[in-house]
C-alpha cells in the first residue's frame, strides 16, 4: 500500500526582498543570505532560474537545485556580483516542482 498526502508544493523564502544597504562596486561578489522552507508534507524540488550572460546574472543563488524534505529548512546564498555603474533591482524566480514558483527580488546601488 502506498500512503501519504499528495497536493501542491509550497515553500517560503525569507525574506522575500534583499535590499543591499552598502554602496557595491562592480565586480566584486556580495554574499547575502536568506531561509528557504518547505511548507509542505511531500519532498520538494526547487529549481532557480538563470540568465547566462546577461546582467541579470549578477544575481545568483547557490546552490541553484535543491530539494526539501517536508517542513525542512535551509540558508541560501544570493550572490551579488555587480557589472555596471547605477541601480540593481533583478528578481529572480524559483520554480517548484508541483507548486507555484517563489520569487526573491535583490535591489542595491553600485559605485
């Protein structure tokens, strides 16, 4: 017999917004942590999107594929690393499998 519960995924990411206080330079990488939990009864595979080679890859989470198990909780990375002069706001989006998708939006100025 096979049991448990079936149903959509959930996760929730804190915080949602990571807004950078320091003024960042270009090239150089900022580590800023936030919590990713799964809200759910059933594992949970999470997948964050990409954009290679374009500035919107200043942005990045590590690791970038992860999986939860039920109501498990874990400390990511956004990595920011800057590649132009004036405001950074990038959100990127973490597809869940059997859920709806999570966002985690970055904002900060570079010098």
């Amino acid at each position: 017999d096979l049991a448990g519960e079936g149903g959509m995924c959930e996760i929730e990411l804190r915080p949602r917004v990571l807004s950078v206080s320091q003024v960042l330079s270009v090239g150089k990488t900022y580590p800023r942590s936030f919590v990713i939990k799964n809200l759910s009864r059933s594992r949970s595979h999470v997948t964050w999107e990409k954009y290679p080679e374009l500035l919107y890859q200043a942005v990045r989470v590590e690791p970038d594929r992860l999986t939860l198990e039920p109501l498990e909780e874990r400390t990511l990375q956004a990595l920011v690393c800057p590649r132009a002069v004036g405001r950074l706001a990038v959100t990127l989006q973490a597809e869940v499998e059997f859920g709806a998708p999570a966002s985690l939006a970055v904002f900060a100025e570079v010098a």
